[in-house]
C-alpha cells in the first residue's frame, strides 16, 4: 500500500512526539483572543484540535499535540499568539513510510 492509500489519522499516528513537561511553547493573549474572536479561528483551523474554546470563552492550549505547521501563527500574529518552536530535540519528528 504506498502512503498516500492510508487515511490521515494511520500517517500521523507513525511520528513521534517528544514532549517538553516544562515549558509551553504556545501562549494565547485571552483578552485580544475574546475581544477579536479569534479565538474561535484558533479552534477552527489547528489540524491538531490543539486549541478548545472553554464555555468562559477563554482558549484551552494542548501543546504536546501540536504539528509544528505554523497555520495558527498566521491567524492573528504576536498579538493573539506567543509561538515559539519547543525546545530542543521536543516537539515533533515526522516518519514517513
Ligand atoms: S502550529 Fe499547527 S499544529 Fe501547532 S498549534 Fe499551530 S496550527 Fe496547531
């Protein structure tokens, strides 16, 4: 079966994660992300469902699931979003086969 025959969920299953227990490496400014909306967009458009919207309106962050594709950093710049890639040798390794 070549790769591109298996669904999205069997690809990134075959990554590894290494995650940095200390440090966030996503931040979201709540306030600009309430008064804007973005907020919601964050939610939307993450691959990695790594944002939730919480029912105070306030953005929920799972960091360790985070790709590393950057989309997110694109929705509102350095005003909504602190991102900074995880430290070193953490976050994401792609595998493909
Ligand atoms: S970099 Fe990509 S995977 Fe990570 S939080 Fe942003 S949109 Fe989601």
């Amino acid at each position: 079966m070549k790769p591109t025959e298996r669904s999205i969920h069997e690809r990134l299953s075959v990554n590894r994660y290494q995650t940095d227990e200390t440090t966030n490496h996503i931040e979201v400014n709540q306030d600009y992300a309430r008064a804007t909306g973005l907020g919601k967009v964050l939610v939307a458009i993450c691959p990695a469902h790594v944002y939730t919207e919480n029912p105070d309106g306030s953005i929920s962050v799972e960091y360790a699931a985070c790709l590393e594709c950057g989309t997110c950093t694109h929705v509102g710049g350095p005003e909504l979003l602190t991102w900074h890639p995880p430290a070193g040798g953490a976050g994401v390794s792609y595998r493909h086969g």
